[in-house]
C-alpha cells in the first residue's frame, strides 16, 4: 500500500463557518464529528441491532438496487478479468432484508460482499431526513443511503460536490485531483458498474508494469479513515476510493440536485461525437472557440462588446439565458 498525505481536517462546523470556508474551496476537507449527534449515529454507537432496529422503523419496502458478489471478490465490486461484465449480480432487496441478512453474515470470517449504493431515504426511509437533519447550506440536495459489509468502491468521481456522512462502521476515503485523470487510467465511459467510469487500478494492490503512470497519481493522492459521526467534503470531479472496512456499515451522503439536461459530462460526450475526430487543425481551432467562450477567465465577458438585449445565448448567467440556450440546441439538433 501506498503513503498517502492526510486529508486536512476540521472539527464539527456551523453554517456560516462551512459557507465561508468550506463551500467554493474545491479542496477535500474532514468535518470530524459533524453529525455525531445524529439518532442513527447514536443507536449505531449502541450497536449493530439498534441501528439495524432503527433503520426499520422507516422502512417502505421498497427495493433497492442490491450488488452481490462472491466472497472471492473481497468487497471489490467491478470487471470480470475478460471486460466481458462484471463480477456481481444485482437484485431488488428491501434496506431491511438487507440489514438483517448483513447481521446474520457478519460473524464469518469470509462473507458474499452486499452493498446497496445511493438508496434515497425520501424514497426508502421516510422520515430518516428529519430526524437527521444536516444543517449545512447544501443547497438543493436529497439524502441518499449506502448500506453493506467489507466493501471497496474503485476510483470514481462525482460530477457534484459530495457530502459524505458515516453512520455506521468505518471507511477509508483516498483522494487524487481531478488533474490525475490522465494517470488513473480510467475503464469504459459507457458500460460502468454504478454509473461512473473507474480507474482500472486496484489502488490496494496497484500493478505498476500495467498502469505506470499511476505511480504520479500516487504522488497527489490524500486519505483519511472516518469513523461513526465524521463527514468528509469532496470536491466536483476529485476521484475518490473508498473502502468500508467492518461487517456492518452505513453511511449517507448529499449531491448537489442536477438538471440532467445541463450536466457537463454531455457536453463532453457530445464533443467526443462532434470534435476529437475531426482533422487536427480543425480541432486547434474549435480549441479557441472554447478557450474564449468556456475556458477563459473572462469568458462571461465574451459578449461585452455587444448591447445587452443582442447578446442571446451569451447573456448573463439566469433562467432565462439557459431556456434560450436549450432552444438554441434543440434547433440545432432537429434542422435538416
């Protein structure tokens, strides 16, 4: 295993501290104890049955999406070693049914890896929210729920920011800047194991004649243990990995509520249709039509030469300037 820096770390935060220093900074950030006055965290501090009992109590039944795979995986959720699918199956499990078959599988010394990723408690849980209210200026944002044993999340990243909570159990977050993306060697765009592309390398066991360059990403890389009560910020586009390392864990986190239709990764997709194929002097200079218009520090300022009621969709951030834009492209896309 590799000698990562620590992630920095800050005791448990008010509002108006997390607005001023916390929101905006794009840099990784534990909140120790920031929700360990939360009832889940409470019941889980007095053991696996009465967070198992409490976790109940808000239950629907309705299913979630679980990922099962073998004990050979040893928690590790992804490929098979062909690429030809993946190395677990996935079934429709109540949060309850689940709890209570983790209980029953936690005294093994060699368990099948659960995990049930991004159930939101408004859905699964009602109520849970209220009760473990985060109090934080989020935004527009909705508690999701992660529940299983020993298992291990391959480095991804998040389009959103991402708060992350620990309820039960403890889990290891290592870290790497969006900038590392070249040196994570990042799997297939399109066919991924929770909705996120993943670097290829196993972090825990990395193979360096395989994935040379991971050994700068290595460099840059910054980790942190968090145990029951602990929160951790992570950034838009930071790359995560993260190891929950006890039979019975829980933990929830809040994403900031995206309009699909204005996510950044389309717009890369679309560039990978529209422009990297393209010969390379022609992709030079749609280089500077994004440099001026996206790019540059002063991009919103592109239009300034322009009386404001002529400048369409190169007006000022609003509502009214993104509906225009999306008609823009919906003509776009539907001429003949």
């Amino acid at each position: 295993m590799a000698e990562y820096a620590a992630i920095a770390e800050r005791g448990r935060i008010d509002p108006a501290d997390f607005e001023r220093d916390i929101a905006g900074i794009a840099q990784p950030v534990v909140l120790r104890g920031q929700v360990g006055d939360w009832p889940a965290v409470r019941a889980a501090g007095r053991g696996d049955a009465e967070l198992a009992a409490y976790l109940s109590r808000f239950d629907t039944g309705r299913p979630a999406e679980v990922m099962i795979g073998p004990p050979a995986i040893r928690g590790r959720f992804f490929y098979r070693e062909a690429m030809d699918g993946f190395n677990f199956r996935r079934e429709p499990v109540t949060l309850s049914r689940l709890v209570e078959e983790l209980l029953r599988l936690a005294p093994l010394p060699d368990p099948p890896s659960l995990y049930a990723g991004a159930a939101m408690a408004d859905d699964h849980l009602p109520g849970w929210a209220a009760e473990n209210a985060i109090g934080l200026p989020l935004g527009e944002v909705q508690a999701r729920v992660w529940v299983g044993n020993a298992t291990h999340v391959s480095t991804h990243y998040d389009v959103s920011s991402n708060l992350a909570c620990v309820v039960a159990g403890r889990r290891a977050f290592t870290l790497f800047p969006p900038e590392q993306l070249v040196n994570l060697y990042v799997g297939p765009l399109d066919r991924t194991v929770a909705g996120q592309p993943l670097s290829m390398v196993d972090i825990e066991a990395p193979d360096l004649d395989r994935y040379p360059r991971f050994a700068e990403a290595m460099a840059h890389g910054v980790t942190a243990e968090l145990a029951p009560g602990d929160a951790i910020v992570i950034p838009s586009l930071w790359w995560h990995n993260v190891r929950a390392t006890t039979p019975f864990n829980v933990l929830v986190n809040y994403w900031s509520v995206a309009d699909p239709t204005e996510s950044p990764f389309m717009a890369f997709a679309h560039a990978l249709l529209s422009i990297r194929d393209l010969p390379l002097a022609e992709r030079k200079a749609w280089r500077a039509w994004f440099e001026h218009y996206v790019f540059a520090e002063d991009a919103g300022d592109a239009a300034s030469h322009l009386p404001e009621h002529a400048r369409g969709v190169l007006a000022a951030p609003g509502p009214a300037r993104n509906q225009q834009i999306k008609q823009y492209l919906i003509s776009g896309l539907t001429r003949r």
